[in-house]
C-alpha cells in the first residue's frame, strides 16, 4: 500500500510531520493592466465588496489570527483541543470546497462557457492531459517504468510541494494586484513589482525558510538535507527567525508607504499585507507548527471561496431554458447557495481525497465523519487510484485558477467582471427581489 502526505492543499499541520505551507486560492494568475479595468475601478469602491465581506473573506487573517492563539492558548498540544476541533470544522467544511471552485466557475457558470469555448487547449485538453499523466503514473506496477511507485509518488508530492507553495504566494500576488486595480493604479509597474516581490519572498520564501527551521518540509530528508546540514541549520535558527521576521514587516511597510504616497490611499491593500506578515511572523515564532497551518491554511480556503462566490454571482442568465442551466443559474446567483454546495462537496470527498492529504500517522478527520468507511479507503487497492485522483485535483485546482483568474485576457475580465466592476454595476439588471436576496 502506498500512504503519504501529499503536498496538494491538504488540511495541513495534522502531523508532526506534515508541512507548514499545505492546503490550498484564487487569483493565482491574476495580470492587470488594461485601460478598460482602471477605467471600472476608479469608479468603483476600493473594497473589493464591501468593509464586512472583505473582512470576512479576503482578509480574514485579521480575525483568524487572535482566534486560533486564543484556541491555542488554553490547551498544552493543540493539536488535541479546542483549536482541533476549529479546525476539523473549517477543513471539513472548505479545504476540498475552495479546491473545487475555480472548476465550478469554468464548466458550470453561463459567465466562463464563451471562454471555455475560445480556449479548448487550456480548460480542455490540458486537463484532460493532466488527468491521464497522474493516472498513468501511479497505476502502473513498480517494474513498469525505472522507478517504483513508491519513488514515483515521493516525487511526484515534492514536486507538488513546490507547486502548492508558489501557489500560495500566487495568490497573495493576486489579491494585492486585485485591490491595486480597484484603487486606480493598474498601470502602475512600480507597484506591481512590489506586489509580486512581497508575495514571493514574504508568502513564498520565507514561510519555506520557517519550515525548513522547524524542519516541517514534506520528505526533508530526502532533498533538503542532503544540501542543508540539520546541524548547520540548528545553528542559524535564531538569526533566520529574527530576520525572516524583520523582513516580513518591511514587506508590509512598504506596502504602507507606497499607499501613504498615493492620490487614492488603499486600506484594504495595507490590511491584506500586514495580515499576510503577521502569518509569516507566526510561521517562525509559534509554539507549534500547528498554529501557523491553521492560519495560513483557513485563510487561503476563506479567499478562495469567497472570490469564487462572489464571480459566480455575477453571470449572465443562461441562453437556454434547460431545468439543468436554471437551477445552476439559480445558485450560482446566490452567494450563500453556492457555498452550501462546495462545502457539501468539501464534505462528500474528505474520505477520498484525505487518502493523499495526510500522512497515516496525521489525525485523519474523514473517520469522524465516515467512520470506518474512511478508514477502509486508506487500506484497501483503491489507494493508488485515489492518489492520482487527488494529484489531479490539486493541480487542476493551480491550473484552473491561473485560467479563470487570467485578467489579462479581455475574455476573462469580461467572465469575471464581478471582481471588477463598480459595486453599483453588479445589480445592474436585476428586479429588485433579486437585489434583496443579494
């Protein structure tokens, strides 16, 4: 049997071994520019929609961050008392959920079907191409090809824990850009730069700096100390803690100070920076790994979810009068309907997809809900299935958000106009019952 803790946004940190920088957003390819998007969005509010859903959603790691150390705060491990439990709920109900929605938004919105008909190649033969990579790979028996499946698999998660962590970062880039575009400054480079400086070193490189301290990294051992002696790295873990941190905040300041300099000052930018440096300082001065996953985790499922309902609520009526397009239509129109749907199917696939996301010895949540059935798949002769499935979702769910979230295109603006539009634009439209339930 094959039984490892695939690095693909899974509900991180259930282990002692499991990595920091684990589950899984939106807005990963996010590229802003065009005159028609800076037009829109010096019209519109600098929230994205409103002070209280972005609080919600986008910048949750606000309110996220004193509630998990309060959880944490009364428990000697706790990864075994209140915080667990917070976080069995929010796994249970958006790890799988926020993986999906970026895939509901491409082949299940009337918003994305023009474009999923432009682009064949990227919504349809590239995934199809991915499915059939992964399955092949980890269906075929050991003497199949020159490396095991066991070898195969080591791999294979590595390099998905290189992908997941660039996926992170992606979309902090991304959200940075979005409230830049609704401030006006979507042809500014400078600051475009700066954005994508603070979200690769400060969400990228400096959380795996945290893990390699911590000595959290999926399969250290195999590709990180061979380079990086434990020894050597013991040594420096104070200095790499001070400085990792000092960074952190400068990212975050310099952000503060391009907003401070600007004709149109951007609280929202400033709000998400200095909540993605405190998840940083919490990566290198938590009392556990544990803490920083629950963070760094529910607040990448929270945006990625509250972004995909709030696209989805922007679509069109459907061409067609079909009772399949009107009942899409119908949740699709209604924010809280559509996340009721992914956390149902966040809940539906935990015992499938937990098989490649946790580690055997990590705390298997699936069980709680399912029981033994859970505990069944992770031993029976569907696992190497069940790892290519998982393998396959998890990087559809990097593919696909770079595909739905590609602002560059003018197609994909117009399908996700919902992001940029003027609050007052999104009911244009509407009868009046509808603006209500919205």
């Amino acid at each position: 049997m094959i039984h490892t803790a695939a690095g693909s946004e899974r509900p991180a940190g259930m282990s002692s071994s499991t990595t920091l920088a684990r589950p899984s957003g939106a807005l990963g390819g996010l590229e802003t520019s065009p005159p028609v998007v800076v037009a829109s969005a010096r019209r519109s509010s600098l929230w994205v929609r409103g002070p209280a859903w972005d609080s919600a959603w986008i910048l949750s790691a606000l309110w996220l961050a004193p509630v998990v150390l309060w959880l944490a705060s009364g428990s000697k491990d706790p990864q075994k008392g209140p915080l667990d439990s917070f976080f069995f709920v929010l796994t249970a109900l958006l790890w799988i959920g926020h993986r999906f929605g970026s895939t509901w938004l491409a082949y299940f919105t009337t918003a994305y079907r023009p474009l999923v008909r432009a682009e064949p190649v990227r919504f349809v033969v590239v995934p199809i191409a991915v499915a059939a990579f992964y399955f092949v790979a980890l269906l075929l028996p050991d003497r199949a090809l020159p490396w095991t499946r066991a070898q195969r698999v080591l791999w294979l998660v590595i390099v998905d824990y290189l992908l997941v962590t660039y996926h992170f970062a992606a979309q902090h880039f991304g959200v940075l850009c979005l409230y830049r575009v609704r401030a006006g400054r979507a042809a500014s480079h400078g600051v475009r730069r700066l954005d994508r400086a603070v979200a690769l070193v400060v969400g990228g490189a400096l959380v795996v700096a945290a893990e390699v301290v911590a000595g959290t990294v999926y399969r250290i051992d195999v590709w990180i100390d061979p380079w990086l002696a434990p020894a050597r790295v013991d040594a420096v873990a104070a200095a790499v803690r001070t400085t990792g941190t000092a960074l952190a905040a400068a990212g975050a300041l310099a952000v503060l100070v391009v907003e401070l300099r600007s004709t149109r000052f951007s609280f929202p930018r400033v709000a998400y920076a200095g909540g993605l440096a405190a998840m940083v300082a919490a990566a290198f001065h938590a009392r556990t790994p544990f803490v920083f996953v629950v963070i760094w985790s529910a607040q990448h499922w929270l945006v990625a979810t509250g972004l995909s309902t709030l696209v989805a609520r922007a679509e069109p009526p459907p061409p067609s009068t079909s009772r399949l397009r009107s009942a899409l239509h119908a949740v699709n129109r209604r924010p809280w309907a559509l996340l009721l749907v992914l956390a149902a199917v966040s809940v539906l696939l935990l015992p499938i997809l937990e098989v490649e996301g946790v580690e055997d010895d990590g705390e298997l949540y699936a069980s709680r809900i399912f029981g033994g059935f859970a505990t069944a798949l992770r031993h029976s002769t569907w696992v190497p299935a069940l790892l290519a499935f998982g393998l396959t979702t998890a990087f559809l769910h990097y593919w696909l958000d770079r595909s739905v979230y590609r602002f560059s295109s003018p197609e994909t603006r117009e399908a996700a106009k919902g992001l940029l539009a003027p609050a007052d634009a999104r009911s244009v439209g509407r009868s009046g019952s509808e603006r209500r339930q919205h």
